[in-house]
C-alpha cells in the first residue's frame, strides 16, 4: 500500500520525493540545498514554522526536513554522509 503523505514534486507529477535529512534552521538547510543542487539534485525543504517570522530552533521547531527526488535519494545521502550531514 502506498503512502498517501507521499511528496510529489509540482513539474514532474510521477515523481516521488524522499526525506534524506534534517537539519536545525534555514541557514543549515540552504547550505544542504546548494550543495545537493550543485551536484544536479533537486530539493525541497520543509519546516513547521516559518523562519522568518520564528527564527529560533526550541523543541524541533526549527527542524527542516529536506526532500529529493526518489532516483536522487541514494546519491543525496551518500554526498551527505561524505560531507559529514548525518541523515
């Protein structure tokens, strides 16, 4: 059974997306997104608070989680642990 809470991203509509990790903050999290864009994989990030209205980090609230695509997803997390960004 699929998992309804799936990520799709809106220009590729068969495109699955999969967390590869989480950080704590937006500066962490544009770091991550650049680097993984820089090597041709897409991202999408994800939080429960808005940073810029929020910018503080208390009990998860400023986890961001960062999302690939599905055929990007072990190539991600390989670049990640090379780097250092426990998934």
């Amino acid at each position: 059974m699929k998992d309804k809470r799936s990520k799709r991203h809106p220009q590729d509509p068969g495109s699955e997306f999969k967390e590869v990790c989480k950080v704590w903050g937006s500066a962490e999290a544009e770091v991550v997104k650049s680097f993984l864009e820089s090597h041709g994989i897409s991202c999408l990030l994800k939080g429960l608070v808005v940073q810029s209205v929020h910018p503080f980090s208390m009990d998860g609230l400023g986890e961001i989680k960062i999302f690939v695509q599905e055929k990007d997803c072990a190539l991600a997390k390989d670049l990640l642990k090379l780097k250092g960004v426990s998934p």
